[in-house]
C-alpha cells in the first residue's frame, strides 16, 4: 500500500464522519455522467438509499418500483438482459432479504450484470430495530454462484466501490450504513475489488504511514496478530490497534473489503506472519467474513481464531454506540478477542 494514502486524522478527535450511504448516493451521480446504461431502481426507498439525487437528474433512468422488492429484482433482470446495468438499491432486510429466491434465480443463475445495494445494515442502524438490522445478508450473498459481495470501510470507499461495481461483470452486492462513521480513508487512495489492503503493519514502520514514535514507546514490536476486517468497524480494529501496540502487542490491520472472491493471497500472507487471527464484522459470526476467511485457512494454513460479531442473535433498539458494545463489538470487545486468541498461540 503507497503511505499517506490512509486519512492522517484518523486518530485525532476532529476526525470527521459521514454516512456511508452517502458515497453510494455520490456514486451513482457520477455513474449516471458517465454511463448511459445505468439505470437506478428502488423500492419506495430513494431518500434513505441516497438515490434521490439520481432520481431527479436522470428521472429517464430512474424506477420506483414501490413496496415491491422481489419484482423490483425481476425488472433489474429484465433490464441487464437487455444491456443496461441496473443498480437495486432498497435496505438490506428487504433486498436481497425478501427477493433471495429471485436474486439466486433470475440474476445469478443467468450471471446477469444486475447492482444490489443494502442499505441499513447491522445493528448501527440503532432505533429501528431488529427488523431493519440485517445481520444475514452476506452470508446469503456470498453463498451463491456469480455473486461479487463487497463491504467498503467508509464514505469513500462506498463511492469508488459503487463506481468500480458498474465496470464489474456479473452480479454484485454491496451492503452499507445508515449512521455517520468514521472516514479513514482517502480520495486519492487507490481501490480495487478482490484486493484487501494493509492498513497498519506494527513490524514495518516504514510501510505504516503513521509515526509510531509518536504514540508508543515500543519501536520494535513483532506482529502477533492479524486483524481482518470489514466495513466501518474497520476505524475500530484500527483503535484496537494502536491501544494494543501500546500494550507491546504488535498487530496488522487489514480491509478485507472483497468477501467474494476474497483476496486469499494477502490473507494467507498476514497469517503466516501473525500465527493468529480476529475477524471483525457488523454482521453475524455464523456465514460472515469471518467464515470465508476460516474457509481459507482451513484448506490452507489452519490457525487458531476469534471471532467479533454479532453471537446468534437479533438485534434491538437502541443507540448504535451502546449496542455494538452489548453485542460484543466495540474497541473493547476487539481488544479482548485478540487477548484470547494470543493466549492460544
């Protein structure tokens, strides 16, 4: 990874945050400029989804398609049979969650160019509820042939990955926030699906673009453990962290953005250098991130784990701060998963 690429506030207070349905919203503009084929569909959803702008700049390519998700997927079909590349953006809960049986049958199965965008994802969606919080969507996403499933970190990166996803043949699912997180990374930083990136390395100092003099004492830790992560939890692995290394546990932080097809080499190589990994993830432990990167150790270098995720439950109102840490996935919960899995090395 080229240094200076990560936001160099990442760690300071004034660090600022934003929606990542927001960057989807900014990447559909620019699609729409660039690209005639796209079209935009949404289940009486475009406010929330952040398509709205879309919605009145080109209204030509532009459907609502009302409380109707499983036909909404049937009509994105339709139009990617015909050569336009349709973006479905609806929550998550409700797409793919209601149109599973029409997402596998009428796009993968045909391994047509449709977009499908979950919004409200995880329990960060707060008040709502268990109702809105999908907590299952890549684990039945990444389950099916044809799918491309992707989880960007951050405002940023939901917009270039929005972008990259138009170019991207075949079925792609993307899955974002509602609430305001932390934007750790760049516009200048360079994105590609299926590649994971390094965003702290504790052994190599010059690769990190941050100054570790300036926050530990410690200058020549090794690395003891991998940190795999996805979404807008990955600001969170990144303060674990730093916390750890002033702890004198070396760590490597890496986005794992591309679930499917996953970057196995960079993982396998971490792995190897670690010994021990944590995974974390605003989603269930069963069938998430976590899971496909246990798939790959366990036919390639079995390693001893932890998991940090949502623990085979449903969700519940509340504040998003206070239940990613009932649920055991907040910086804390973090730290204490790789204090685990250190002592069974």
């Amino acid at each position: 990874m080229p240094k200076g690429v990560l936001n160099p506030k990442v760690f300071e207070k004034d660090l600022e945050k934003k929606a990542t349905r927001d960057g989807y919203g900014r990447g559909l503009m620019e699609l729409g400029e660039m690209n005639e084929k796209v079209v935009v569909l949404t289940g009486d959803l475009k406010e929330s989804t952040r398509a709205e702008e879309f919605f009145k700049k080109y209204p030509e390519r532009s459907i609502e398609c009302g409380v109707a998700e499983q036909n909404m997927t049937g009509i994105a079909a339709g139009l990617a049979a015909a050569g336009k590349i349709p973006f479905v953006s609806s929550y998550a809960v409700f797409s793919p969650g209601r149109a599973w049986d029409q997402v596998r049958v009428s796009v993968c199965y045909s391994n047509l160019n449709v977009k499908i965008s979950g919004a409200h994802t995880g329990v960060s969606v707060g008040p709502d509820g268990a109702t809105h919080q999908a907590l299952e969507d890549i684990a039945i996403m990444r389950v099916l042939p044809n799918m491309t499933v992707v989880v960007p970190c951050d405002e940023i990166e939901t917009r270039k990955m929005t972008l990259a996803a138009a170019s991207c043949p075949g079925p792609v699912y993307f899955r974002f926030a509602r609430e305001k997180t932390a934007v750790i990374t760049t516009e200048e930083m360079p994105f590609e699906m299926g590649r994971a990136e390094v965003y702290w390395d504790s052994d190599n100092f010059q690769f990190s673009i941050f100054n570790f003099q300036s926050i530990s004492k410690f200058s020549n830790l090794k690395n003891q453990i991998a940190i795999i992560g996805c979404g807008p939890l990955l600001y969170d692995c990144l303060v674990a962290a730093k916390e750890l290394h002033g702890e004198g546990i070396g760590t490597m932080v890496i986005n794992n953005h591309t679930v499917k097809p996953m970057d196995e080499k960079t993982i396998i190589e971490a792995v190897e250098k670690c010994g021990a990994v944590v995974t974390v993830e605003e989603h269930q432990v069963s069938g998430g991130m976590g899971s496909a990167v246990a798939e790959v150790l366990a036919r390639n270098l079995p390693t001893p784990m932890e998991f940090v995720g949502m623990p085979d439950k449903f969700g519940e109102s509340g504040e998003p701060g206070e239940l990613l840490k009932k649920y055991g996935m907040d910086v804390a919960s973090i730290k204490m998963a790789i204090k685990r899995v250190l002592a069974r090395k």
